[in-house]
DNA sequence: TCGGAACTAGACGGTACAGTACCATGGTAG
DNA sequence: CTACCATGGTACTGTACCGTCTAGTTCCGA
C-alpha cells in the first residue's frame, strides 16, 4: 500500500521532513556536532518518530549522504554523456566545464563533501560512496565520451581515463581546494569560476587538441 | 632560563610527550573523537599537566595543527624556490613533481588534511594556516620559479599563479582526491604516484612548452 | 463512529567527557 | 639539606546526548 517515501501518507510527509531537518543541521554542525533532538525539534517531530523512521543516528546520517550525493551527480552525469555526440567541442567542453564547476561550488555541495571527508575514518563507506556516485562517476562517463570522440577523430586521446581525471582536476581544483581549506564565506563569483573553467579547457586542449571541423 | 619547547628541562620533554600524543590520537580519531584523557594516558602524564601547558582542548589541537604543517611544508618549500635557476626544466619539474607528490601523500598528511577540512566549520583559521603554509606557500614559490624561468625564456607562462596552480593540480588531484574520498588502506604505490606525476609534467608542458636547451 | 496505528511530550538511565580541586610526592635550585 | 614548584593520581562537577520508555493524543481508514 504505501511506500516510506511516499510523501502523500503522513508517515511519507514525516519522514521527508525529517531528512531535510537532518540535511539542514548536519551539513551545519558535522555528524557528532548534531543531536536528534536538535534534528527532531527543526522537524517539528518528537524524538520517537525520528527513531521510528531510522532505526539510529548512523542510519539517518548515511541514508541522507547517499541520497543527497545520487541527486546533486544525476544531472552532471547527463550532461556529460551527451558530450560524445558533440559538433563543436571546444564549445561543448567549455560548456560542460563551466556548468559542471558552478554546480560542484554550491555551497551545499562544498559542506557535503567536507563532512564526508571530515567522517572517512568513522564512516569509510560513505567516502566510497560520494565517490563513486560522484566525481568517479562523472569520469567515467567523461572517458567514454572522450573515447568516442577519439574514434570519431575530433580529440586526440590515448588514454580516455587519464584524460578525463586530467580534464576533470583542470577545472575544478583550484576554486574546490580553496573551498575546502578556505571555508566557503567568500565564494569566488559565477565570472571567476568560468574563469577557471576556460583556462582548465585552454590548457587541456593543448595537450588534448581538437581538430576543428571548421578551419580558419 | 627556560623555552616552553627546551627538551632539556623537565617540563620541556612532558611538553613534547603531550604533543606526540596529540598528534597520534587527534590524526586517528579526530577532533571531538579525542578525549584529553587518552591523551594525558598515552604521552604517560596526568592531565594535570595536560592543563598546565596547554590551557584546554582547542589550544592544544590548533598548536599541534600549525607546527605539524609547518614542518611538512618546509622542505617542498625548499626544493620548488631551486626550480628557478633549472638547467634543465622538463627533468627537473619531473623531480619537483614526484617528491611532492611522494610529501603530500604521507599517511599523516593525509590525515591532518581530512582533519583540517572536517574541522573547518568548527576552525576556521585552521583552514587559512593549512593552506597558506601549504599548498599556498608552494604554489607562491612555483609562480616566482615559473617567472624567472619565462623570463630566461626557457618556459613559456604569461600567468605564472595560474601556471602554478595547473602544475600543482595536475600533478597531485587525482591521487589526492581519491585518497580524501576513498581512505588510505590501499595507497597507491611509489610507481604509480611516479606515472601520475610524470604524466601531469607531460599535460602541463603541452601547454606550458619548454624550450629544449639540447636539441635532438 | 470507532479502533488501531502513528504521533507528541517529556522524563530517564547510562555513558562519556571537559575542566577543576585537592593532596601527596618527588625532583630541583639555592 | 631544605624549601618549593612541577607533577601524579584521582575524585568530582557540570554538561551533553543517545536511545528507551511511558502515558496521553491525534489522525485516518473501514
């Protein structure tokens, strides 16, 4: 009849309420840094339906991580897929680059990945997860576009895998290391980050090049 | 008469007891996953004397934090400001590449940094030291080095920071990313850390071109 | 309308831990 | 040798919080 997640049912609504008021305070506070009752309370839920819906604090806290990782990589991961396919793929590595960083960046995201990270000796899973529902994910599918396009003879690659953690790290390390370290009260503006983004595809084109369909 | 960090005297060597202790517990269990008594039990000292050195919990795990990169990074530091004078800058970034890589991927580095990233929220000014004493600092010397280099025309750069910050990613993202996310129980071995730096030195001067001094 | 399931509110046991208090003891300077 | 300060050992205070329990209340389907 009815399905946990099924928000029509009061226990559906319940629930969702829950996770986001989980969402909201541990991705403030860090895992040990957020109580149930805080959790309980944001949710506007007593602390016996918390436990009713996750059996403890662990459950709660890995069940949110995965389902919050699966949602945030599903439309990079589109996106990137239809890279193979491309006409113009400077234009479309530009793209790709510049909309993959400004997502990645959200300050969401940024704390996500620092409270996972914080949490790998505790939760080691979790760590195998984010990254395997993410950047892993995301590369892989990089590298079959960039196959693709190497047998189409439009890139130059001979090794897809390398290429796509190459093109991958060009645009995303430096703002996302600084984020990391940095904390995230100043985040660099949607102009820097295609900054960022134009200068990671400059350089990898240069050791990847494309053959232009359209010469001067 | 005496320096709170002279080994000779008494309270001098209990000083760096507690330190050495710290710095094990704090890397394995983290912040709050450290209690101040396992630390007084290991570094064999009451917490009496914990105390009496270390006014509470925070002061000890910034002092340990800050020291501990500082000796890290120093040496990195070093070798990066001699790339300048390079005789022979596409063999010599090879070995910048590779003792870095080989520095940053320390099992204790690692952990300082998962530590440092977690506590950021919690540490801020953590954060800004851990990066402005490392990746910071060396990212500072390689753009002073890439600077010199292109003006003795050996290196082509017209961004040296922006150079600096390709060099240092491509060199070290793939391994570090990866050791964040996905813990060290399986380290890469000292050979491939080698072709991963060997084949960010190859992007990287794709873009960046070196000229050859001894022609083929 | 009615019965059972889901929910609320709050207390409670058990545990862990930061930081303090107290007093005995041992090394060290003078 | 002695006075004294650092240290050891340990008990203690106060707090926080997980997970359980109880007792009463509200929702919803039949």
């Amino acid at each position: 009849m009815s399905t946990p997640g099924d928000l029509g049912t009061r226990a559906g609504r319940k629930r969702r309420a829950i996770l986001d008021a989980a969402a909201t305070v541990f991705l403030r506070n860090g895992y040990v840094g957020t109580s149930m009752d805080e959790i309980a309370a944001l949710a506007e839920v007593s602390k016996q339906t918390v436990y009713k819906h996750f059996s403890d604090k662990e459950r709660l806290f890995t069940e949110l991580v995965t389902t919050t990782v699966r949602e945030a990589s599903d439309p990079v991961h589109e996106e990137v897929l239809s890279l193979r396919d491309s006409g113009d793929v400077e234009a479309d590595l530009r793209d790709v680059a510049r909309r993959q960083l400004v997502k990645v960046m959200q300050p969401q995201v940024l704390a996500l990945r620092r409270l996972v990270i914080g949490e790998v000796a505790r939760f080691p899973q979790l760590g195998r997860t984010f990254y395997e529902l993410g950047p892993g994910r995301t590369m892989a599918a990089m590298a079959t576009a960039f196959e693709r396009l190497a047998e189409r003879g439009v890139l130059r690659v001979d090794d897809p895998s390398l290429a796509a953690e190459h093109f991958n790290w060009l645009i995303m390390s430096t703002p996302l290391n600084r984020a990391m370290l940095l904390g995230d009260d100043e985040p660099p503006s949607r102009v820097e980050l295609e900054r960022y983004a134009d200068a990671g595809v400059r350089v990898f084109l240069a050791a990847y090049p494309a053959a232009r369909t359209t010469s001067a």
